[in-house]
C-alpha cells in the first residue's frame, strides 16, 4: 500500500487499519487507541450496536496486529469497558497489567461537577482512562511476576549466557562443581550460582564471568572469547523492553493533564504517549499506532529516535498529522 506521506522516521497510511495492517512488519512497540464505544458523540465512537459488537470488532483489529516476539502492546479504553478489553486483548496477548491516566479534571467527582449524586447508579468517573498493558504471547497470567515476561528472560539467560558456559566448560573438560568452588559460601562450602547460571535463573557478574574466564584459561588456552559486554547486550536485546527510571511515572497510575489545543478530540498528551515509547522502546525501534488519529504517537517517536508507523482512516487526520511530523522542532 503507498504511503499517504513518509520521511526518514515516519510512515503515513491513509485506510482502515484491518486492511492495512496484514501488510506491515511486526512491531517493537504498538500503540493503540480505538474509539471507545459511545464516550463521544461522533459518529466514529458510535458506530457498533452494543457492547459485544465492539469487543468483537476489536478482537478482529487485535488479531491483525503485528507486534515483534518481544513487543509490548498499550490499548486505551474507557473505564466502562476496561475490564472487558483487558479480557479481549489477553485472547490474543499476555496481559501484564493495567494504567489509570489521571487527567486532573473533576477531582472532587461528581458533587464538585454539579451532578445530581443521588441520582447516580454507580461511582462518578472523575477524569480517568485505563491503558491495557500487554506482551507478545497469550496466557491467563496478569500478575506482573507470572507473566511470559519472566519466562522469556530466564529463556534469553539460558540462550545467552547458559549455553555458552556450558559448551566452554564442556570444551575445557570442567565440571560445573569446579567452577562453584571458586565462589564458596561464606563458610567454604559449594553454592548453586553455577547451576542458577546454566538453568538461566540469574546472570554471573561481570568479575564471576572473569574469574571463570581466568580459570578456564590457566592452561594456555583461550576460552570465554566473548566480551561480557557483548553477551550482556545480546540478551538485553532479546528481553521485552522496559526502561523505567526514578524520573518517570513509575506507579500504575499517571497523571498527565489534556492537551490544551487539541487536533483530535480523543488525543492524548504527548507527554503520556513519550513516556510510553520510552520505556518500551529502544532507540531506533519500529512504533506502530492502528488508529493515529492526529499523530501524537508518531510526534512522539520521532521525537525519541523511533521509528513511526501510524495508520488513520480519516484523511483529515492523517493531513494533521503529517504537518505535526514534518516540523523541525517537535517538542514533548
């Protein structure tokens, strides 16, 4: 499909993404806001005949979605129907978690917005969205610590770091015992590290992988060729990315306010979006947006060194965003 507009870090595809989307190579990172199911009074937002004829139309544009064997997936949705989407995107994907975007409005609820409380059946939603937070793969996990995440990182350290001490000590005709007594217990005895090592359960330190190095090559000959930093960035390359640091919005609950001119009326802060791309993302990775609206998505990934796909069925839209990406200075 041609392009509406690309240059050296954006792509621009004017169609429904359930036809565009069999077409593009999978992903590092995808981000995707549908509609929401009658949030809106626009046509686009109400569109379905109920609740299950959404989810349904959503299962359909999920399944379509190319993400990488170590991707991560972020779906906005409405408070209403996040459970439900959460349940939809882990027919598909392994679910981690869950975001609240706290937008900072009608934080007194619904007494403070002139609502008639009395008249309310269920709890006033005080200016939050949720993000359905997912990875490659599918499974019922969604506790953090269960989730393929962990499995695929123990797999990457037996990959990386496992079977390439086993061939070496193999090679020298060393045992695994041999190598634990150069890292005794505190009282002399042998420890599992070795072990922990090989099955993938943790990685050796940069001094433990010398130390081995040193050992194995006592005789003269020249094992464990490969740099520890080498070895270290194969296997971070291999694990899902994830970069948080102490200067972002760790929790699972973020506040960002809207944005104040808007070119969307469902656009999201370019804030919100950067920090997504940040730290899910690497430098130089393919960012995939199904429904780019005005491309805050793309502003954002272009702005972090990404590369940025985005996908958008109204023309309008994609023309917004495509003035938005070709600016020299795009700040988050």
């Amino acid at each position: 499909m041609t392009p509406y507009y690309q240059d050296s870090a954006v792509t621009i595809y004017h169609g429904n993404c359930r036809d565009v989307l069999p077409g593009i190579a999978p992903a590092s990172l995808v981000v995707a806001d549908p509609p929401y199911h009658g949030v809106l009074a626009a046509e686009w937002d109400n569109q379905w005949a109920d609740d299950a004829d959404f989810l349904a139309w959503s299962a359909e544009w999920l399944a379509a979605v190319p993400l990488a064997s170590n991707g991560s997936l972020y779906v906005f949705c409405s408070p209403r129907l996040s459970a439900r989407m959460e349940v939809t995107v882990g027919a598909r994907f392994n679910v981690i978690g869950s975001l609240v975007w706290d937008k900072g409005e009608r934080r007194m609820g619904a007494a403070g917005s002139g609502v008639d409380v009395t008249a309310l059946r269920t709890y006033w939603h005080a200016g939050t969205e949720r993000i359905v937070f997912a990875e490659t793969g599918t499974g019922d996990d969604v506790a953090h610590a269960e989730s393929g995440y962990w499995a695929a990182c123990e797999q990457a350290k037996v990959a990386v770091f496992g079977d390439y001490l086993r061939a070496e000590m193999g090679r020298a005709g060393v045992t695994a015992k041999q190598i634990a007594a150069l890292f005794p217990s505190r009282t002399g005895g042998l420890t599992g590290c070795v072990f922990n090592w090989l099955l993938g359960l943790n990685c050796p330190t940069p001094e433990q992988y010398a130390t081995i190095r040193d050992f194995l090559n006592m005789s003269g000959d020249d094992y464990l060729r490969r740099e520890y930093d080498y070895l270290r960035r194969e296997y971070e390359d291999l694990r899902r990315p994830f970069f948080l640091t102490p200067q972002l919005q760790w929790g699972n609950v973020w506040r960002f306010d809207p944005p104040r001119s808007r070119h969307h009326p469902a656009e999201k802060p370019v804030g919100l979006i950067g920090q997504i791309v940040a730290v899910s993302s690497r430098s130089g990775d393919a960012v995939l947006d199904p429904f780019m609206g005005s491309g805050t998505t793309l502003v954002a990934a272009k702005n972090l060194g990404r590369k940025a796909i985005g996908i958008e069925i109204e023309e309008r839209y994609c023309e917004i965003a495509a003035q938005r990406c070709s600016q020299e200075v795009l700040a988050i």
